[in-house]
C-alpha cells in the first residue's frame, strides 16, 4: 500500500471527527441533542408484540438513528466522537480504497428507523464517503405506533412508551378517538398504575374478577373523560397551551390525593378537577424557560419538573 493511501486514510477519519465536533457544537447552540440513540432505552420501553427476519435490504443511512452499544462512539450522523475507534473505522475505508466488499450490516427495525446491532463503523465510513444506502440484514420488532427518523431522542422514546402504553390497555382498539398524549417520559407508567388501581377497585366491589379491557374502559370513561371534560370547561387548558389534556389528568388525580388525605374522605374526578380548576396559575416565563430547556436535555442529565408536576 503506498504511502499516499494511508495519508487518505488518516485524513479521511480526522476529517470525519472534525465533522463529528462540528456537529456537536452547532448541537450545543441550537440547544438540541446530537446523540444516537440507544437501544436498551427503547427497548426497556417498549415489548415489540413480535419480530420478522426480513432479511437483506437496502437501508438509507438517515434512518439509522442508534445503536445496539457504540451509541456513545458516534455522534447522531454516524461520524466518529473517540479518538480510539481510529483502529476499526480505518480498516473499513482502506477496504473501500481497495474495492474489498465488506459483509452486509446488521439492523434491527422498529417503525421507520434502524439500529446498528454489527457494523458501526461501516456505517459511519458509508457516512463519511456520502453514501445514501447501505446493505443491511434485517429483524423487525412491531409495534402500534409510527416511529420517524425526524424524530428527537425525547419524542422517540415517548413514543416507545406509548406503544408500550397501547400493547397494554389495547386503548387505541377500545377507544380509537382517544388522546392520551403525555409530554414527559415516564407518565404513561403512571397512568398505567392508575389503572391499575381502578381495575383492583373494581373487582373489590363487583366480587369477582374484571378483564383489563373492561377496567380501561370503566377509567376512560368515569375517571379519565370527567377529569378532561371540566378541564376544558373551566379553561385549564387554555391556561397551559404547552401542555396536554393527559398532562392535566396527571395533575389532577395528584391533586385529588392531596385533597383527600386534608378532608379525609374521598373526592370523585370531577370534583377534584373543579377544585384544582380554582387553584391552578399558569407557570411563570422563568418556569416555562426552565421547562424548555429541560425538554432539550440530552440523555443522563437530570430533568427539572415542569410546574404542576
């Protein structure tokens, strides 16, 4: 190999983690994440109701939005972050010099995006060169809901949980026209623990066991809507544009157990929506600034609670 083929090669890698630098310092001023996303974080979210081999495909590189583990090596373009990955990221470009075919990588979809299970750095090398596809062997995980690659880190994750949300209540067979849409990560578990909690409940008092469709249905319709509806009459909503119905639900049943621990007796839905109705002040500018800087965190950064949580 002569002298002049390394010297690409050195350069093409230095290049490719200068591009990498690039990106993660526009990322810091646009304040937005530039990370892949990882695997396990879907997938602690998230049960595929059930996986295909798909075999060989063509894959656009810009729908493969994480990894299985080099999720940290990469930056959300596939261009190498660490100086130590120069080894195997430049064995893969001296075979592009070489015309070596490399074997076809391997991806895990769910949704519209891929992961990388094997061949990171044939990815982030197709990168670098400005290839648009790449072959790929393919297993596909299913789910109930869409998943893009446009998609930030956050709302991809969110829509993991709501999928996961959705595989457990089957909510969007029972009631199609629902829109129970959380903002933060980790509500949809809540609600989940709500249901649960009615579902116990219910078979209390009717003495025999209830099907979980039937308890999801019962909290949609007597727990659920009431709290929605009176928080649309009395304007909650409009006093949160930011925020959603589900968002307010979830304050609501807080506040409904406040209520009564202080009265000590119960408090139905409705009542506690018109009571917290009464109380509730939109969050200042500094509080919503503070939430919106919170929603552009990237990943293992403490979140700040936004107001009402």
């Amino acid at each position: 190999m002569s002298r002049n083929f390394e010297d690409n090669v050195r350069h093409d890698f230095e290049r490719a983690r200068q591009r990498a630098f690039l990106h993660d310092l526009l990322a810091v001023f646009a304040r937005r994440p530039n990370d892949l996303i990882p695997y396990h974080e879907v997938r602690r979210r998230v049960s595929p109701e059930g996986e295909s081999y798909r075999g060989l495909q063509t894959v656009r590189i810009d729908q493969i939005v994480g990894s299985m583990d080099r999720f940290d090596d990469f930056d959300r373009a596939y261009f190498p972050r660490k100086r130590f990955t120069a080894g195997r990221w430049q064995n893969v470009d001296r075979a592009y010099y070489q015309d070596v075919r490399l074997p076809p990588i391997q991806l895990y979809k769910v949704g519209d995006v891929y992961f990388v299970k094997d061949g990171n750095h044939r990815v982030s090398v197709a990168r670098e060169k400005g290839q648009e596809f790449i072959d790929a062997e393919v297993i596909e995980g299913h789910i109930r809901v869409p998943f893009y690659p446009s998609m930030r880190p956050d709302e991809l994750l969110l829509q993991a949980e709501y999928a996961e949300f959705l595989r457990r209540t089957d909510l969007d067979m029972l009631r199609p026209d629902h829109d129970i849409r959380p903002t933060a990560l980790g509500r949809y578990d809540e609600i989940w623990e709500h249901i649960e909690g009615h579902h116990r409940w219910l078979e209390a008092i009717r003495h025999h066991p209830v099907a979980v469709r039937d308890a999801v249905e019962d909290w949609y319709e007597y727990i659920y809507q009431p709290i929605v509806r009176v928080a649309r009459e009395r304007g909650v909503t409009d006093k949160f544009p930011n925020r959603t119905e589900a968002d307010i639900y979830l304050w609501v049943v807080r506040h409904r157990g406040e209520l009564e621990r202080q009265l000590g007796h119960d408090v139905g839905p409705a009542a506690s929506a018109v009571d917290y109705a009464e109380h509730v002040r939109p969050p200042s500018p500094w509080r919503a600034a503070v939430e919106g800087l919170r929603r552009r965190l990237p990943f293992g950064r403490r979140a700040v609670e936004p107001a009402g949580d």
